[in-house]
C-alpha cells in the first residue's frame, strides 16, 4: 500500500491524522512518512473526484494583497509565480483581486494560490470569507481575525458563493490566509464544513491551508 485515503469522522477532522506516529519493524514513523496520506471530507465526494478525467497542467493564478496591508504576500506570490511560465501566470493583486474578477479567474486555473485575510465563521461556516478586494466599488468593511483586527476596503468571498462555483481543471488550491484551516460541524450530518471542502466540493484535487 502507497496511497492512503482517510475520511474522518466527527471531531477528527480537526486532527492532524497524517501525523500519527506507526510502529514500523522496530522503529517509529509518521503515516506521512510511510504513505501518500490524503484526506477528504466525505466519501460522496472522494467518489465523486475520482470518477473525473483529470489532465494535469500549469496556469496558475496568484491572488495577491487584494486588501493593501498584506506587503509580504505580493513577495509570496511573485517568489511562487516565477516556477511558471510567464504565459501561464496571471496575478490578482490589489484593487485588481476583486471577487469577480477573481472568480472569474480561477475557474479554468491548474494551481491557486491565495496569500489574503481570511476570516472563518464558527457559527455561522458559510458566511466565512476570503478577504479580497472592493476593486472600483470601493466599498468598506470591516475586517477582522482572531488576532488583529483592522479596517480595510473589502469585499468578502464568502465561502456560499465558493460551493456554488465549479473549477473545471480540478486545481490544487493553496490558502495562506489565517483561519483558511479551520473547520464546523455541520447540525446536518458528520462531516466538517471548511475552505477545504467548499473548494474540493467544486471539483478541487487538493486544498493546502
């Protein structure tokens, strides 16, 4: 055995499950270490990503401090773009990252990489956002995590509106936004509602937050 699928159930997906230790002829490993671990949401949707053709390319769409006080992230994502073709890159950054343009955008990305605020709602998960740009709306909202809180022109991508989207090149999505790896109980079954799985319900391959 190579490749390990987990589906977790209830609270365990709050876990990181691929960093149990395995006793292994004599000497301790990391499930990491002994298998391609990869973790779903939900069996429904595993089988449903594996019943799709999958074609493996390299577009790739940064999105980049759409809310201006995030100056390390455009270094994240110009270092991140220069692994791809010039052709093959498009970068979102401030007042160009709106949600619409962003949407727009990543439908038919191979890789996304989002390095913005996120916020990530425990009550109320869908409402969740990624924290991008009001582009020439210039609408202003408050903003906040659970460690700082700030007031910037933004416009949120509210993690309802991620679900209803479909990304036809089954992409790998990056989040490097605080909050991106939080999850909730939905009252309606066992599984966990997050970022992760509102990109992987819309045909995502994998999800790093």
């Amino acid at each position: 055995i190579h490749n390990l699928v987990l589906v977790p159930h209830m609270s365990l997906h709050l876990l990181p499950l691929n960093t149990m230790t395995l006793e292994m002829t004599g000497k301790d490993q990391l499930l990491l270490e002994r298998f391609n671990v990869t973790t779903i949401p939900s069996l429904t949707i595993g089988l449903t990503l594996s019943s799709q053709p999958f074609n493996p390319g390299l577009r790739y769409v940064g999105v980049s401090n759409p809310t201006g006080d995030l100056y390390w992230s455009e270094q994240e994502i110009s270092e991140t773009s220069k692994v791809f073709k010039e052709s093959m890159t498009q970068i979102l950054k401030g007042s160009d990252a709106s949600p619409e343009l962003v949407k727009t955008a990543v439908r038919d990305a191979d890789i996304i990489h989002f390095a913005c605020h996120a916020r990530f709602n425990v009550t109320e998960p869908y409402q969740s956002y990624l924290a991008l740009s009001a582009g020439a709306t210039g609408k202003a909202s408050a903003t906040s995590t659970r460690i700082i809180q700030h007031k910037v022109q933004t416009e949120p991508l509210y993690l309802v509106d991620i679900f209803s989207e479909t990304f036809t090149n089954r992409p790998l999505v990056v989040l490097s936004c605080c909050d991106s790896g939080l999850s909730s109980a939905s009252d309606m079954s066992d599984e966990f509602i997050s970022f992760a799985t509102a990109f992987i319900s819309g045909g995502a391959r994998g999800v790093i937050s």
